[in-house]
C-alpha cells in the first residue's frame, strides 16, 4: 500500500482531473446530442446548451434547451437528449477513466 503524505495536494489534482473530464464530457456530449436532435427549422438543435454545476464528486453536468416545445420533442416524439446520453455511456466512462488515470501521475 502507498503512502499518502500530501492528502490535500492529492484532493485538488483530484478535483482538477474531474474539472477536465466534465469539460470533455460536456462539450463532447453536447455535439453528439446536437447531431442526434430532429430537425426542422435547427432552432432546437441551436438552442441546446450545456452547464457544469458544482465541483469534485459533487459535479453535475447540464444539457437542454430554453425553448417551450423542447420537452415536447424529447419527452412525446423522439427522445434525443436522453438516448444520446444512453447510447454514449461508455464514452462518458472512457473519458472519466482518461482523465482519473492521471492521479496516479
């Protein structure tokens, strides 16, 4: 077993790899749910957005529209954010064990 002298040291790169991977995360996600919206007129497909929320164990990751109608499309028609979300699931995890294999750096 290791030794751990510097905890905190280790909890702020810790934190750090979480930021990185939830920016990849997001903004990776955010193209491949823009590339799977139903389009129309590409007013939904434009108004999707993401957010990063919180930080370390407690981040929380964003993706939806301001628009009226956007609930309607994913929720009665097809769903377009939440598949995207479902189908990537193993991007997602391969992103997170990228950037968390470099605390051991």
């Amino acid at each position: 077993m290791k030794k751990v002298n510097n905890i905190k040291k280790i909890m702020n790169k810790y934190k750090g790899l979480i930021t990185d991977a939830s920016s990849e995360i997001s903004i990776t996600e955010l193209a491949n749910i823009q590339a799977n919206t139903p389009v129309k007129t590409g007013n939904l497909r434009r108004s999707i957005s993401t957010e990063i929320e919180g930080e370390g164990s407690e981040t929380k990751i964003v993706w939806g529209s301001n628009l009226i109608y956007a609930p309607k499309i994913e929720f009665e028609n097809t769903s377009y954010l939440r598949q995207t979300l479902r189908d990537n699931k193993n991007e997602i995890i391969e992103i997170l064990r990228k950037h968390l294999k470099k605390i051991e750096e």
